[in-house]
C-alpha cells in the first residue's frame, strides 16, 4: 500500500513493516494530492511509478537493499514476498 501523510509517503510491505520517507527528500512528490495517488506498481510491487510526475521509487532502494541485477537477481527469490506492496 502506498499513502501519504501531510510531510511523507509512506509504504505497508506484505511483511507488516512500513517505510516512512519524507516529501522533501522526493523532490517531485511536491505535487498536488491528485498527482501523488496516481501511481502504479511496477515489477512486482517493487517499484512505483507516477506517470503525471515522471517519478519511479524502488522499494529495495528505500529498504537499502543494493541494486541487485544480472544472474544475483535470480537468488532474491526467498525475499521477493515481503517486498511486494500488492
């Protein structure tokens, strides 16, 4: 799940855990409430895009998980369900 409060956005994970990131880090998320809650899910709930604001969050990014790509991407399988925010 993807809301926002008045100074944050903030994510449920499947796994029970929220993130909690504050607008003024997001440049683009100072756009009008509209613009915030269209959003769509990208990859499996991993990433968020905003069409209207040209924006994409990682969620791994906001956990500080490291950009895994390539073959290592495949070995993610056994955290993929609790990244998700579908």
């Amino acid at each position: 799940m993807v809301d926002f409060s008045a100074t944050a956005i903030v994510l449920q994970l499947e796994d029970g855990r929220g993130i909690s990131v504050p607008l003024d880090w997001l440049s683009k998320m100072n756009a009008s409430d509209v613009d915030r809650r269209n959003y769509q899910l990208v990859d499996g709930g991993e990433e968020i895009h905003w069409p209207a604001l040209d924006e994409d969050l990682s969620v791994l990014a906001l956990l500080g998980v490291p950009d895994w790509t390539g073959p290592i991407r495949a070995r993610r399988t056994d955290i993929d369900h609790v990244l998700s925010l579908d």
